[in-house]
C-alpha cells in the first residue's frame, strides 16, 4: 500500500483535518463575551482570541468595565491591540496560546505517518489523551483568571462596594447593572470539532476504513439505530398483563 493510500485511512485523514482546523482556529476568535447595561440598550459584545488580540466594542466594554474596576488583561510579553490599565492582572500565557495549538497540530501530523500500525495506534491513544489534557488544563486556567481579576477590582473605580465575583468562561453572570453571556467563537467551535475528530480517529484505530468508505459507514450506522428504536417500540407496544389477569391466574393455580 503506497503512503498516499494510507493516508486516506480514517485513523490517519482525521488526524490531519483536525490539525488542519486547529491551524485555522488560531486565526478566529475562541471566545465572545455579550455585555448588556442601561447605557448600551443595544448591547456590546468583544471577541478574544488564542493570542493578545480583542476585536469588537472594545473600547466601550474597557470603558463599562472601569466602572466596577474590572479591567482587560496585561499579556505581558506580546503587545496587544488595547490599553493596559497598570491595575491589570498579569497573564504571560495568553502570549503563547499559539503555541499550544500549533504543538497539537503537528502532533497530528506525526501520528498520521507512523510508519507502522503499533506505532500508529499508540500514536493516537497519546495524542488524544494529550490534547485532552492540554485543552482542559487551557481551560482551567483561563477560568483561574477570570476569578483573579473579578476578585481584584479597583478599590478607586467609580462604583464601589462591588462584590468579588468570578465570570464564567461558559456561561451567563451579572455584576451590578451589567449582565454578561460568554460562549465561543469561531475557533472555539472549530477546536470542538477537531478534538471531535480525534475521538473519531481513535474509535477507528483498529480499522482501515478509508475516506471514501464514510458513506457506507454513515448508512450502516442509520440503519443500526433505526433497528434499536423499531426494537425499543416493538417492547413498548406489547401488551402488558394486567392486574385482573395475574389474579386470575394465581386462582387458577390455587384450584
């Protein structure tokens, strides 16, 4: 089998598109934070993505944020596209956010040409695992964040006695008159998917169902879970003994 063909295989094509998305996703934002306040009827809403950069109604958002003393990030090593209020929680990593992406993503690549199956298999066992790991501890961390500033606002901002609070990386949160929705953005999804593809590549790790066989798998699959639901209505629709039956029978034995 010529390498080309190989790599048409599901276990080694998945891997590749995913490293293909998680490419693409560097460049969208990850993530999207909705704003809503009595002064902005219609709304804000601010982009951020996978390196120091913010797109949207930055620059009112930074303006309702130093209201309650809540203020963007300082990336410390990368210059980014706002201003850095010097109250600013640090957080060096959003710097090198890329870099866990692109790490990803090249494993991907070196897993689809292991040069033999073992290797191929073991491959995908650990790039999952990794991603997941590296993905999960990104999350936590950024979630860590959102806690240290919401949990260090400005004793000077204009209005005080504000709470500590901690904003969801997922979620919906209100802090005074502002309530916020945060959720993912383009490349959000577009992880989702490829950490989707992973799953998928190691599911077929013992397989060499190629690309162009997914059509036949997909209806082979439709028509399993069609049988499991005809199965699960044919037991619902069976008559159910009832109570005078079963007495009836019990006195029958009694005779």
């Amino acid at each position: 089998m010529s390498r080309l063909t190989r790599l048409t295989e599901l276990r080694r094509a998945l891997p590749l598109a995913a490293a293909a998305l998680l490419l693409v996703a560097i460049a969208l934002p990850m993530w999207r934070i909705t704003l809503e306040a009595p002064q902005y009827p219609d709304g804000l809403f601010v982009e951020l993505y996978a390196y120091p950069r913010l797109e949207g109604d930055v620059a009112e958002t930074q303006g309702l944020n130093r209201y309650v003393g809540f203020y963007y990030p300082d990336p410390v090593y990368l210059d980014p596209n706002y201003d850095v209020n010097p109250n600013a929680i640090a957080v060096p990593e959003w710097s090198v956010g890329p870099l866990a992406f692109v790490a990803v993503a090249a494993a991907g690549v070196f897993v689809a040409l292991a040069p033999t199956v073992r290797k191929l298999k073991l491959g995908l066992t650990c790039q999952l695992a990794g991603t997941i790991a590296v993905f999960v501890a990104m999350f936590a961390l950024i979630q860590y964040r959102l806690h240290q500033a919401g949990h260090s606002l400005d004793p000077d901002a204009p209005m005080r006695g504000i709470d500590g609070f901690t904003p969801p990386l997922l979620g919906t949160y209100e802090i005074a008159n502002i309530s916020g929705l945060a959720w993912f953005g383009p490349g959000g999804y577009l992880t989702l998917i490829a950490i989707a593809l992973l799953v998928a590549a190691h599911a077929f790790r013992d397989s060499t169902a190629t690309v162009g066989d997914v059509p036949t798998i997909g209806a082979d699959r439709f028509e399993r879970a069609r049988a499991w639901i005809r199965s699960r209505r044919d037991r619902n629709d069976r008559p159910q003994p009832t109570a005078a039956a079963d007495g009836e029978r019990e006195v029958t034995r009694d005779d």
